[in-house]
C-alpha cells in the first residue's frame, strides 16, 4: 500500500489524470506536481523491527517493537544552507538562534525557582562545540558545549565565522520551531521517528548501520563522524572537520544521503525515554506518532524532541549514533551547530 489516506491534507494534488485502480510508483508519482518532490525519493511502506541494534545499542533504544509505515517522500539529503536561505529570503523568517530568550519560556524549561540570568545572557545565541585541551568526565558535556552569542546558521563558529563557500553543507542551529516554519514554507512535513527509523534502514534488516554492520571505524568511511579521541583529538581521517557537503558517502539502498553522521536530524517525536516500553511487541505498532509527552530524566523540566542520525561528533567512545536505532534528546527552543533536519512529504491519494 502506496497511498496514506490519513494525511491527504498537506499536499499540493494534481487530480486531474490519475485512476485510483492498479496503484504503483508511476501512478503514485502522478498524484503530486514534479517540483514538488524535487530531491525526494520514496521510501516504500513496510514492517519492521524498530530499535537497538548492535552492542552499542543503550537502554533507550529498547525494546525492540514491531512497526509497521506506510510510504512517503523523503528528502534525499539534509535541508542544505542554500535551501535555507531561500526561504529566509521568500519569508524574512527568523530562527530561533537569531531572536533574544524569552525568559518567560525558558523558565517553563528549568527547575521552578531557578533565578532570571541577566540580562547579557538572555541576548540571542546558541551552542558551539568548543572543547577544552583535556576532558577527563565524558558525562559532563558542558565542557566542550559553549553558549555562543551570535551564533545562529549563518555564523556556525559564532561571530566571525559564516557559510560562505557553504551553499551544500547542511543547515544548523535550527530548533524545531525553525524546521517547523520552513517545513510550512515548502509544503512537507517533519518525519516520524519511526519514518526516520525505517528509511534510515534502507531495506535492510536488523542491521545497526544505514550501510549494514561494516565497523564504522573501518575505511574507506561510510559517513561523516569523529576519528580520534572524543572531543579533544579529531584526527578528521574522513576529510571533514565539521559538516560535509550533503552526499559526499555514499547513499543507503533507498538512496538517501547522510543518515548516518554529518548533522543530527530533527524528528517530530518528543523523546520519552519510556515509549517503547508503552508499545506492543508481537503486534505492530502502525504509524507511530511518538509519546504523548516529552520525558527525559537527565533533564526533567525541558520538552525534548527525538533527534536521529549523530553527526560529525559522534565516535563509539561516546554516543556512536550513526547507528539507525540511536536517538537522542533535543530541547525544543536549543539549536545547536551539528544538529540540522531534512523532511518528507506523504503519498497523497486521488480524490
Ligand atoms: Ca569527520
Ligand atoms: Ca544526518
């Protein structure tokens, strides 16, 4: 089955040729305009088993559970800094990196009671990787996570910095309320974790990378990650100290670029570090849409949106979450200079 009758409302349908009978690729394709999924693929629907995979799997990514997706269009590469620009330029939109802190918003994400900072710290910002000479605690990732002020996707390094020469790395510093806006914008939506999940496979089975299980760390390299010692020593033995241009490795069996590495991907899940316990695991789950609330104990109080993929920091001492089932958590309002989006768009069915 090609077709999601449940979402029918998002897409821009051409109605005038297609026969609903005899469904297939080409006749699917019909039901949206060419423009329209311009540097998409299909990613067929399917049925699989969602989560850890591999030793390096953590307790978050279990128990694995059955899912079931049906097809969509997604985004061959991660939404680039030139397509960004567009929609600046089409809407004048401003990220969230760009805009002062709403203390009234931010106080909602902190424990109660936690004092208003001043004013200086409340200016617009976001968070640069910066790390210090020697890293002795791998759990304190506020050592090498600066607060830049100015840093925003078109100043990555913060100020001074810019993405001239850039126009095909991957966008960063987007929040979700950002890839929100430019999802609007372009007529397609944010996928589902488990949309994610499943295209990130590549129709491959059980296998803990897009690629399958070759060691990430063994060359000629799958993707855009962390050689050496995390965070202080990257040998950048992949030619890429940060991101890489989009589909610089080489795509997964769906054709899909960078779904491993080169910068996280937002997802429209909250992260809930209970979910899949929530779940049934002899019948799939259909269409999974995420938990109803956002739950994370290493940070109570902040509304967490699921991020997949990793990014040019990851290495198998820390995170390793170029892995297909690895997640990690996002706060809504927080941008970050590895973490970007790409975006898929439903298979509309013919009136
Ligand atoms: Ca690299
Ligand atoms: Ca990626």
């Amino acid at each position: 089955m090609l077709l999601n009758s449940a979402n029918s409302d998002s897409v821009d349908v051409n109605t005038s040729t297609t026969e609903l009978s005899d469904i297939d690729e080409e006749a699917a394709l019909e039901g949206v305009s060419d423009s329209s999924i311009e540097g998409m693929v299909m990613i067929p629907a399917g049925e699989f088993m969602m989560g850890g995979e591999g030793p390096l799997a953590l307790p978050r990514e279990y128990p694995k559970h059955p899912v079931k997706v049906d097809g969509f269009y997604m985004d061959t590469h991660e939404v680039t800094n030139a397509e960004f620009r567009a929609f600046v330029e089409a809407t004048g939109y401003k990220t969230i990196a760009e805009r002062p802190i709403d203390w009234e918003e931010l106080k909602k994400q902190v424990p109660p009671g936690t004092p208003k900072p001043p004013d200086e710290m409340l200016e617009a910002g976001s968070l640069v990787f910066n790390p210090p000479p020697n890293v002795t605690d791998l759990t304190n990732y506020f050592q090498w996570w600066a607060w830049t002020k100015k840093a925003d996707w078109l100043h990555p390094d913060g100020p001074g910095s810019s993405i001239e020469g850039k126009d095909d790395h991957p966008v960063v510093h987007i929040a979700v309320a950002d890839a929100k806006a430019y999802a609007n914008w372009a007529g397609k939506r944010l996928p589902t974790e488990a949309e994610w999940e499943w295209a990130a496979r590549g129709g491959l089975k059980d296998q803990p990378y897009p690629w399958g299980s070759k060691d990430v760390n063994q060359a000629p390299y799958e993707c855009n990650f962390f050689q050496g010692t995390f965070p202080t020593s990257n040998l950048v033995a992949d030619g890429y100290e940060q991101s890489a241009p989009v589909g610089s490795f080489k795509p997964n069996g769906y054709g899909l670029y960078d779904m491993a590495g080169n910068v996280w991907e937002i997802t429209s899940d909250w992260f809930n570090e209970d979910y899949y316990k929530t779940l049934s695991n002899s019948e799939p789950t259909v269409n999974p849409q995420g938990a109803p609330e956002s739950k994370y104990s290493g940070a109570p109080f902040a509304q967490q949106t699921v991020i997949k993929g990793g990014s040019f920091l990851c290495n198998d001492s820390y995170c390793a979450s170029y892995r297909v089932s690895a997640k990690m958590p996002l706060e809504v309002d927080a941008a970050m200079n590895h973490v970007g989006f790409r975006l898929v768009k439903d298979i509309s069915p013919q009136p």
